[in-house]
C-alpha cells in the first residue's frame, strides 16, 4: 500500500504540467514595486491638496463633477433598491398575515 501511494505521488508529480518559461522571469525577481510606487506618487500629488479642498477640484472641475455625479448616481441607486427591498418585505408579511 505504501508503495502503491509512493507510485502515484511519483507520477503525478511527474505528470504535473509546471510554469512556461516565458522569459519574464519570476514574480518575485521583479525589480519594482508597482503598488508601492503607485500609492508614493499619489501620496505626493494628492497629501498637499487634501489640505486644502478647494484646491482639490480647481484645476479638474469635470474629474471633480463627475465624481460626485457618480457617488449621487449611487446614493439614488442604493436607496431606491433599499424602498424596494422595504415594499416587497411589507408586501410579502401582508400576504403571510392574510393566508394565515
């Protein structure tokens, strides 16, 4: 039995389809560290304007427009399906209080 398990352990582990060497060497050799230099530049362009908001929106009033025409667009989205989800519960506990 236990040679029949070290067999199969063998030849799945010899079967077993392993990387493509596409040349890009491996994940962790990469030299930079896209994250982190993502989250240092915004942290430069953003830190100062956080300070004051109104600088936040002067020199991209669309972007800033936008944004907040999003979050709105949201906002009525979520409480509209929350009304709903509240009409179909009243609606549904009417039907149960009268089949009962």
């Amino acid at each position: 039995m236990i040679f029949r398990a070290i067999f199969w352990i063998g030849l799945v582990a010899l079967l077993m389809p392993h990387e493509p060497d596409l040349g890009f060497g491996r994940p962790a050799q990469v030299g930079s560290n896209v994250a982190g230099d993502v989250a240092t530049w915004a942290k430069d362009k953003l830190q100062p304007n956080l300070k004051d908001p109104e600088n936040l929106c002067r020199y991209n009033t669309d972007a800033c427009a936008a944004g907040a025409s999003v979050v709105d667009n949201f906002r009525a989205a979520t409480m509209r399906s929350l009304a709903e989800v509240k009409a179909d519960i009243k609606q549904n506990s009417r039907k149960t209080v009268l089949t009962h």
